[in-house]
C-alpha cells in the first residue's frame, strides 16, 4: 500500500535526513520525500511543507489537502499564479517564532533607546564616550503596526521592559496594556504618538509601501522603525530621504523586496540603518514539524483550522 507524501523542500536538500527523522517519530505513516526526488508518484502527494516553491509546481498533485510554509510568511507561495485555490495554505506561526521576533524587536529598541551605535562608534575609534540616554523607556512610545499572535507578544514584552505600547490593526483588538488604533482613521494618530514605529503587518495590497515620505512624516521627529514584517512594508527611498534629513533617527530592517539584497544596495552603508539577513524570527526544524503534525492531525479530524485567507491577505 502506498503511503502519503509529504514533500520537503526548506533547507536545502542536506536538510532532508533531519526532517524524515524528525517527522519519523512525529507521524510515521507519512513518506517525507524531497521536492526535486524524480521517483515521487505526483497522485501521492497529500501535503508539502515549502520555502520559495517555483511557481506552477504545487498545481501538479491533484491530491494535495494542504500547504505549509516553512516559515511565517505566505506570499512566497501565494503569489504563484497556478497555486490551486481550493487547496488551503498554513503560517508557520509557533511559540518559538513569536518569541524569537519579540526578543529581535526588543533587542534593537533598547539599542536605539541607549544610542548603542554611539557606543560602538566610540569603541571603534577608541575614544572615552560617558552620556547618558535622552529619556526613559517609560518616557517612550513604541508604535506596534499589526497586533496579530507576534505584535501582540512584542507589545507584552516591551510593557515588560517599561515601554509605552499601542497598536494599530484592521479591525479592532484587545491586548493587556494595549491600546488598539483601527483602520485608515485610526492611522495617523497612532503614527503622531509612536516614537518607535515596529513593522509587523501581513503583506497585503493594503499594506505595501505603507511607511512611505506621508506617513514617515506622521512620525515624531527623531523617530525610529524597526521593520520585521515585510519588505514592501516600506518605501526604501523615502526612508533614506527621512534618515537624511534628521526626521528619523534610525531604522533597523530584517526585510526586503529582494532577498538576498544586493550587495551594492545603498542601505547597507547607511551610518543609520542597521541591516539584517531576515533573522528576526526562528523556530526550530522539530517545533515546525510538530505544527504540520497537529495541523494535520486537525485538518483530518474534520476540525476548523485558520488557513491564510486570499480575500483579506493574512
């Protein structure tokens, strides 16, 4: 009898031995098989767990019950023109990813709060730089642009840590300590009261180039934005226009249109902008198998599971 396929393609194919390994002792009665394996029955395969399929190939299983993203993001799968629409797609949204993008987010707030770059310019240049931070965290407004499972735990964490936090969202949340702005009329208040603007909206028509030169300059002067979201999120050229001018302070940016981005890119020399490689947020290879199991598990059960929805982009 032949056993269901789930086909793997995140890691590279190196990484296949540790998810057959790690989905052997999660669901044993599945057959892990690589994307590329030619000897795959294409009518055997039930589920695929994917990072940056090629566009078409999902449409080829005409069996497929479900796909999973290998990470948090969907529109590396979703924008594929062929994609099946009655097949649904699933985030790979854990406890591991929330945390690991709210420890990122933290990070880099309380870096900017201490003017940590003016300390790393000073040891580079060994000279002896004693001052003190202009204000508080509580004295400081973190505007939290999407308070979906991640933006409301990095709002946690960052009323932890004493910080003023609000959120903006499309339609209305309630969070702990939290004040929530809502839709478009909600926007630019929300923007006038955050010193600190993190991106962590869904990749939408809605939201892309969102943060351009209008609403940069909603923002309080000498204001920062940490985007962990999406890279269209943001308009490049009109924040470097903002950076330039002194309306913002600085950015921290794990995301890109393009990814890996170029490497004569003007952003990466930008004495304000600190550039990551899409590292923000992580969960373990076992983490994210266990998901697919319990997805799975649920799917197959006849239970109601929050697939991404492709007429609200999220």
């Amino acid at each position: 009898m032949t056993r269901d396929v789930l086909l793997v393609k995140s890691g590279g194919e190196a990484a296949l031995p540790e998810w057959r390994a790690l989905f052997q002792s999660a669901a044993p009665q599945w057959d892990i098989r690589w994307w590329d394996d030619p000897a795959v029955d294409p009518d055997a395969v039930v589920y695929a767990l994917v990072w940056q399929p090629e566009a078409g190939r999902l449409a080829r299983y005409p069996n497929l019950r479900a796909i999973f993203s290998s990470a948090a993001g969907v529109d590396h799968i979703v924008d594929d023109p062929m994609l099946p629409n009655h097949v649904p797609v699933y985030r790979m949204v854990v406890e591991q990813t929330a945390q690991t993008v709210a420890e990122y987010v933290c990070l880099h707030a309380l870096a900017w709060l201490r003017d940590f770059a003016r300390m790393r310019r000073a040891q580079a240049e060994r000279r002896w730089d004693a001052f003190e931070a202009p204000r508080l965290a509580s004295q400081t407004r973190v505007g939290i642009m999407g308070l979906g499972t991640i933006g409301q735990l990095c709002g946690s964490m960052l009323l932890a840590l004493g910080f003023q936090v609000h959120g903006w969202a499309r339609t209305p949340k309630s969070v702990p300590g939290i004040s929530c702005h809502v839709g478009l009329g909600g926007l630019q208040p929300f923007l006038e009261q955050s010193d600190l603007l993190v991106g962590l909206v869904p990749d939408t028509p809605q939201t892309r180039g969102l943060v351009n030169a209008d609403t940069i300059w909603h923002l309080p002067k000498g204001a920062a934005i940490i985007n962990v979201a999406r890279g269209p999120l943001v308009v490049l050229d009109d924040l470097i226009a903002a950076l330039n001018s002194g309306h913002l302070s600085a950015a921290v940016l794990d995301v890109f249109d393009i990814e890996p981005l170029p490497s004569d890119h003007p952003i990466w020399s930008h004495p304000k902008v600190t550039v990551t490689a899409h590292i923000a947020g992580f969960a373990s290879r076992r983490a994210r198998v266990q998901k697919v199991v319990d997805l799975v598990d649920a799917i197959e059960r006849g239970e109601v599971r929050i697939a991404y929805d492709r007429t609200r982009g999220y």
